[in-house]
C-alpha cells in the first residue's frame, strides 16, 4: 500500500492558471533553464489528473493539501477540499492565520470531519511562530487536527524564510507538536539546521520534493535518528512523481519496516485508520 500524504490540486477552471503562476515563481527565483530537460509537473493539478497521476505510479490513496492565500479564500476552498473525498483522494481543510473567525473556523472543520489543516507560511506572510499562526497550532492539538504546513526555503518565493528549522523549534516551546508535520523533511534545503533543531523532537516530518536536493546520507540519518514513525510519505504531486519518491526511498537501503512505516502505517495512524497490509 503507498498513501501520499502531500500533493495539490485546484478546480478546474482555476488549476492551469495556478501552475503557470507557480511555474513563473520558479523560473523567476532559479532561473529559466531550471529543470531544463525534465517536466516541472507531472500531471494536471486537478482531480481527474492526480487521479491519473495516482493509477500510473501506484499510490492507492492521496491527501491533498489546499492553501488559502486571503482570509476570504477560507470557505469557499474548504468547501472544494469536502466535495473531492472518496476512496481514492482525501483532503485537509485551510485556515488563513489572518481570518478573524479562525476559531469558529476550525471547530467547524472538526465537526465536518476534516483530520486536519494546511498553513503555508510563505504564501499566507505570516511566521510559523508568530501570535497568529500559535493560536492556530493550539487550538488545532485542543480539537484534535493535524496541521502540516510548509517548512525551509520555497523553490518559487525569495527570502526572508517564515518556518525555518530555529522558527518551528520555537514553536516547540509553545505546544507539544505531536500533531504537526513539517514538510520536506523537516525545512526544504535547510537540512543541516533539522538536524542542529528538530531531530528528536515530537514533530512529524514528510518527504515531500526532496528527492533530487537532499544528500541521499544526510536524508537516510535523519530519517533514522529521528524515527520512521515520524516520517510519512509525501511526493507533492503535481511537482514530483510518487513513483520517483518511492524510488529514492528504497534507494537509501532503509529496512522493510521502515519503508512500510513511511508509505503507508503512519499515515493511517495519523489518519485514524487500522494499518492494513
């Protein structure tokens, strides 16, 4: 079994204008020849097109990830995340930190049925450890939501970075963290700095768009000095293919149950499930 704890779509009259603005912000902030040779995505991001995306590179289940970028994106995108379960695709709610009915919001979303939210520092401007984004981590541990959000640099935005490695450590002397996911393994390319802050701690990480910037041995000691019961698979489809992801996986030589504790039994632990071969 392979559950992709990452990925993103959009409706579809809006997804081939995202990931053009999207696409722009890479080549802006790496250049234009980034990537020169190999698609940038994989699929459309939408749902028939991550459910393709899916069939071909043998994921079984997916967690998509919205993003509110204003406060008045909030229901409008919680709605779209409630209309896309089924069997095959699964999706967190979002809540910006700036929405002044945030915690009527997320108690709402518990009692819709949500296992959790997204937060994207960098695209809702605010610090994974300020005041706003704090009020939003604790209420989500009182109510029982997970809450993954981006961590490190972002390949599309310029600096300065809003959840560093030191800024999540921060937010670990204010709530226990057992609830929180850190993505791309902790702070994407800032990897030395997950191991100095955050290896060891309760916090979750997953192993969302790493594959092709991350030392194969630094990636393999993290994994195991912080536990693989606290990684899970993510690919970040459409921006890599879960095919790719698992491959770089098995590549690092990590034991049959550490490969199962990643792609699939951490996440139905998470998700509230029985683990199922």
């Amino acid at each position: 079994m392979l559950i992709d704890f990452h990925t993103h779509i959009f409706p579809e009259k809006l997804a081939e204008r995202s990931i053009a603005a999207l696409t722009a912000g890479i080549r802006r902030e790496q250049g234009d020849d980034y990537g020169s040779g190999k698609p940038l995505t994989f699929c459309l991001p939408t749902q028939q097109g991550l459910l393709e995306l899916m069939e071909r590179s043998g994921v079984d289940r997916s967690i998509c990830l919205p993003i509110a970028t204003k406060p008045s994106q909030d229901e409008s995108i919680n709605r779209f995340a409630e209309n896309i379960r089924g069997p095959k695709l699964y999706s967190f709610g979002t809540v910006h930190p700036a929405d002044p009915q945030w915690e009527q919001l997320l108690e709402s979303l518990a009692e819709r049925g949500f296992r959790g939210i997204k937060l994207h520092p960098e695209f809702q401007l605010s610090d994974i450890d300020s005041p706003e984004s704090l009020r939003i981590l604790k209420k989500c541990a009182a109510l029982g939501l997970l809450v993954i959000f981006h961590a490190g640099i972002d390949i599309g935005l310029p600096p300065s970075y809003r959840a560093t490695p030191e800024k999540i450590a921060h937010v670990l002397t204010e709530t226990e963290g057992s609830n929180l996911i850190a993505a791309h393994l902790g702070g994407w390319s800032q990897w030395d700095d997950v191991e100095r802050y955050l290896v060891g701690t309760p916090i979750l990480f997953d192993t969302a768009f790493i594959r092709d910037f991350i030392d194969p041995e630094q990636c393999l000691r993290i994994i195991r000095t912080h536990g693989a019961e606290k990684i899970v698979f993510g690919s970040d489809a459409p921006w890599e293919d879960p095919a790719d992801t698992l491959s770089f996986l098995q590549s690092l030589h990590l034991t049959a149950d550490e490969i199962a504790k990643i792609t699939y039994q951490n996440a139905q632990r998470l998700l509230g499930e029985t683990a199922k071969s």
